[in-house]
C-alpha cells in the first residue's frame, strides 16, 4: 500500500481524513481550525488522494448567497428559450462530493441554515422564480476556521453536523505512521453497509457522551459513524471496543464541556447485604428428609463462566470516558477542570453592535423588490431574472423594438446591513464611600478597558457623580489620551446623588441609539444614594428617588451593568440592579484587571 500521509501531519488528523473518506454523508464532514498554511493545505491534499478522481470538490465563496447555493433562474438560457429554465446551485452540483467552505468563521447564518438543512435532508429544494425542483445533495462539508479567538466560531447549528473538529497542531497530534492507498477506501466503503455495532458499544458511546457534557445527540451518532467506517477500514465486519474508543477520542473530545463527575473512593467497600430474619432463622436448618443433599458438580459439569466485569458496557464505557479525557487538549482539560464550560458560540468579529438594515451602506445581504428611489441601488442581474419568465407573453401582448421588456414591478435594489458602533459608558460613583471602597481600580479598568476599545474602534464616554449633581467628564470619544485625563482628574469625596447619575445615564444612551450606536452602561457604584433629586440630603428619599430613575432607565431597554463596589457584595446595590434590569457584577477582589475582565464578560451583547 502507498503512503498519502504528508509527512508533517498527525496521525489522528490523517485518520480523521481517511474515516471522512470512508463515509462522508455519514460523517457530514469536518471543521478544521487552522491558519492558512502548508499544514492545512496537506490535509485537504489527503482527502483528495484518498477520493476517486470524479469526485465533486467545490468551493463555496463568503458571499456566496441563496441563487449560488440553491440555484435559481438561468438567465441566458430563460431569454434564448422563451420559459423558465432552471439553474442547479452550488448544493445539487456537489452531490457526491465535498463543498469547501472558506473563513467559515464569518459564515452568515442563511447560509449555514441552507447547509444545516442539505446536511439533514440530503435534497436542496428550489422554490423561487417560478420555479420549484428537488434536487439530490448527498455531500459533506470541510469548513476551513481561520478565527484568531474563540469568539470566532463558526455558527453552531453547522459545527454540531460535521464530526470532526480538527485543531492542526503536529506538536499535540502524534506521530504514527498511517499508510492508506486509494483502494483501501473504496473497499472500506465497499464493505461499510455490512459492518455491524453491538448494543454494548451503542451504550457506551452514549454514556460517555453523558458524562462529559456533550447534549447534542447527534455526537453519539456521529461517534457511532466514525466508528463504523473505523471498522470497515480495519477490513472488519463488527465494530468492536477499539474502534469506539477511536471514534470518541475523534469526535467527543473536542465537544466536551465538563469533567467527570467524582468516583466514589477505592478503598470504599461496598456494604455487605445481613440476612434478613427469617433468612437467618433458617439459616443453620437441615434440607428436608426426602430431598438428598446437593453434591458438588464434577469435573464433566458444562457451568457457566462468571461474567467478565471488563465487557460489560459500564467497563467499556469507562475505558471509553479515559480515552476521552486522554484526547483533550492540555489548555481544554485544565479550563474544564476549573469548572469553565465550552460553549459553541455563533460566528461574531470583535464586540460589535447590533445589526440594522441600512439602504445605501453596510454588507449586501440579498435583494428586495422596489425602485431605485432615494440612493438605493439597482440590482440588474435580479431584475432581469424576474422579468425574463414574462417576456414571451409580454412580447405577444404589447411587441415592441426592444428584445427585453422590463416593468416597474421587476426592479430589484440590494439590501444592506451593517453594524452599529458600539459606545460604553461608564457612571462611575465618585462619592465618599466609593473612594473609600474601590475607586482607584475602577479607573483603572476603565483605562484598560478603553485602550481595548480604541482597538476594536468602540467609543467610550465617562460620567461621574458626587456631591450636588453628575458630570460628562468625557463625550463619546476613542481618544486614549483624553480619557485618560479626565480620569486622573476624577476626585473623590461628597454625597451620592445616584439618582442623577442613573438619570444622566439614561439620557445619553438614548442619545446615542437616536445617532444609530448600540450603548452600553456600566454603572460602578455601591447602590447607597444620600441624595435625592431635589439635591437634599437624606438616605431615605434619596433610596425612593434612585429606584425610580433605575425604574425609567429600564423601560428604555438599554444593556447595563451594575458592578458592585463594596468591601461585600450589598444588598443595596442587587436591588438595584435588579430594578434597571442589569446584570450583577460583584467587584472582585483581583484589583483593575479583574475589574476589567468582568466588564468584557458581561458587555457582550448575545449574538
């Protein structure tokens, strides 16, 4: 047999690729996260020497939309018949074969429902322009991740149909030498219809499952997969414990979210079972008269073997869970240790803001019947395919000098989408009892918070309250140095008019989202007010007023965070809020980077 191992490739991601060679519909395919390199490109050469010469290898463009995917009208071919002629998309033409997914990090969510759904399906129904037709699409997908963090993901309804998730990394993945040829897959695929899975290995691969967090049930039926095509390329017919502890190292380990529970101590010993009374009763009476005693069996007596403890599914299934553990990465297993769960985000650049429609900027997203009014734009391809399926019988009603009529209810424009600018704004208390507490590391956060800001090119703007009234100690702004000014300046001392600080807060954030910003409050204080809205001291009026700013702020729907910055976390400071509907961030006591890392956590905004 010839060797299609590249000789700086691992073993298992060798291995993954010939499985995914075996049985690609099955398997769905594989998300490799790796920068562009040879490494990477070594891999998808592997794949395709393993797969017969005709096999369809298509790639899918990031902007590819529904017409290149699903297919849609042939536009030259519609105007020379005279009728609809359909087009087949990216998904019928990949039938049989792989479709290539780039950056598939920034994949859109349209795009990844589409594949989620030929995945599911095997079929891609065409149902636009008049047109409707199914068409076959058995294929599997190679998403290439190139994301730098793990906020860049790709979308998880597609990431949880591909088994395998590859982290191209030769230093982790072995060094075994694998030697597979071409015909070793087709006799694999050949013979993989044939191979059979005891229940025994079925349990197991789900109870593995269950114990490192893995909820999707389709990771045991992929594991199942995986380990089925391990057999047929073993050139067996029956999948034994070998063959599952490959398929859960493959596809399990990199969907684990929790470590095992803990075992109960070894030297434990399991309680003894006393008689009960009338076992114990009768336990010393002689077997009655007419029955004769029991002889030990001889030699030619055809017992039963005592049951091996080590294939029983429970055994298998805790080999399985030590095969697991063993494929984790180093970096996962001591995060999930830590009890930090992983959790599959949706694909996400940066911290932007929310999305919004916009009709002359932003990222095309697809078209929309309507004219070419106010700065919109033409979409000519779109237009023509809506107008071509009438032409014949246009021509007949009113024939006229030009080839192709074209009327107002054809015209398509583009339609965009970009993302708001993302501001924070910081109501920092700059009272007696804040600077008391903690101030000193609050501003220290909000320095380091903004020198990250200043990267991703968000805005930060400061206020500060004490005393009689608040203050914009900085605009909306992302200049460092300004912010850092206005903070070293910050003074501490007086009364805390919270109130008007949740008051000036609201204001500005309604500002804000009025210039199409997305804003964000992160209010640092420790929720004791002493100064009510009319400026007159006094904790009790000072407490109703504070509520009832937090009550307005809430009904403006604007994301806030309340980081508590008491010695302990105060009650005060949870009712509150509680009441402006935002999260609780207890200040912890790991100084300015602590501060800041729980501001990051929290000001996300889900995606």
């Amino acid at each position: 047999m010839t060797s299609h191992q590249p000789p700086g490739l691992g073993a298992r991601a060798a291995l993954a690729a010939a499985l995914l060679a075996v049985d690609p519909v099955g398997l769905g395919g594989a998300a490799l996260r790796a920068a562009p390199g040879p490494l990477r490109d070594e891999w998808l050469a592997l794949l395709r020497n393993l797969l017969p010469e005709s096999t369809p290898f298509l790639r899918v463009p990031l902007s590819a939309g529904d017409t290149a995917l699903l297919g849609g009208l042939d536009l030259s071919a519609t105007l020379h018949a005279g009728r609809p002629v359909a087009q087949r998309g990216l998904l019928a033409r990949a039938d049989g074969g792989f479709l290539l997914l780039a950056m598939a990090e920034r994949l859109g969510a349209g795009v990844a429902s589409h594949l989620a759904a030929a995945l599911d399906t095997h079929q891609v129904a065409l149902e636009r322009d008049g047109l409707t037709e199914r068409c076959p699409a058995r294929l599997a997908v190679v998403a290439l991740d190139e994301g730098a963090s793990d906020e860049e993901r790709m979308p998880a309804a597609l990431l949880d149909r591909l088994a395998f998730h590859l982290l191209l990394d030769p230093a982790t993945d072995g060094d075994e030498a694998v030697h597979w040829a071409a015909q070793d897959i087709q006799e694999a695929r050949e013979r993989l219809s044939q191979v059979s899975v005891p229940d025994a290995v079925l349990q197991s691969l789900c109870g593995a499952s269950l114990v490192w967090g893995v909820d999707s049930l389709r990771a045991p039926l992929l594991a199942l997969r995986a380990a089925r095509a391990a057999a047929a390329l073993a050139g067996l017919d029956a999948v034994d414990e070998s063959h599952a502890t490959l398929a859960a190292s493959l596809v399990l380990a990199p969907r684990a979210t929790r470590m095992p529970s803990a075992e109960p101590p070894a030297d434990a010993e399991p309680p003894v079972d006393e008689p009960s009374p009338p076992e114990a009763q009768h336990a010393d009476a002689e077997p009655p008269q007419d029955q004769p005693p029991a002889e030990p069996p001889g030699d030619d007596t055809a017992a039963e073997p005592p049951p091996d403890p080590d294939a029983s599914p429970q055994a298998m299934e805790d080999r399985l869970v030590e095969a697991v553990r063993a494929a984790i990465p180093a970096g996962l297993l001591a995060a999930l240790q830590l009890g930090q769960e992983r959790q599959a985000r949706a694909s996400a650049a940066g911290r932007s803001g929310a999305a919004m429609k916009h009709q002359h900027r932003g990222r095309p997203v697809g078209t929309r019947r309507g004219e070419p009014r106010s700065g919109a734009r033409l979409n000519v391809l779109d237009t023509l395919r809506a107008a071509a399926p009438w032409q014949r019988l246009r021509q007949q009603v009113s024939p006229g000098p030009t080839r192709i009529q074209v009327r107002r209810e054809d015209f398509h424009i583009v339609r965009y989408r970009q993302h708001r600018p993302t501001t924070t704004v910081f109501v920092v208390d700059a009272s007696g009892s804040a600077a008391l507490h903690r101030l000193a590391e609050a501003k220290g956060a909000v320095e380091l918070l903004l020198a990250e800001c200043y990267v991703r090119r968000d805005r930060v703007a400061v206020i500060a309250f004490r005393g009689p009234g608040t203050e914009l100690l900085l605009p909306p702004t992302r200049s460092l140095a300004r912010a850092k000014r206005s903070l070293s300046a910050l003074p501490g001392g007086g009364g805390t008019p919270l109130a008007s600080g949740i008051e000036a807060a609201g204001e500005l954030a309604a500002q804000l989202a009025r210039q199409g910003d997305t804003p964000i409050v992160v209010l640092l204080t420790d929720g004791r007010a002493n100064i009510a809205r009319s400026g007159a001291p006094g904790r009790a009026a000072a407490t109703d007023d504070a509520l009832a700013a937090a009550q307005a702020f809430r009904l403006g729907g604007t994301s806030a965070l309340l980081i508590d910055t008491s010695p302990q976390p105060s009650e005060a400071a949870q009712t509150l809020a509680q009441t402006m509907g935002a999260a609780y961030v207890p200040l912890p006591h790991a100084g300015a980077e602590g501060l800041s890392r729980a501001v990051q956590l929290a000001s996300k905004p889900a995606r």
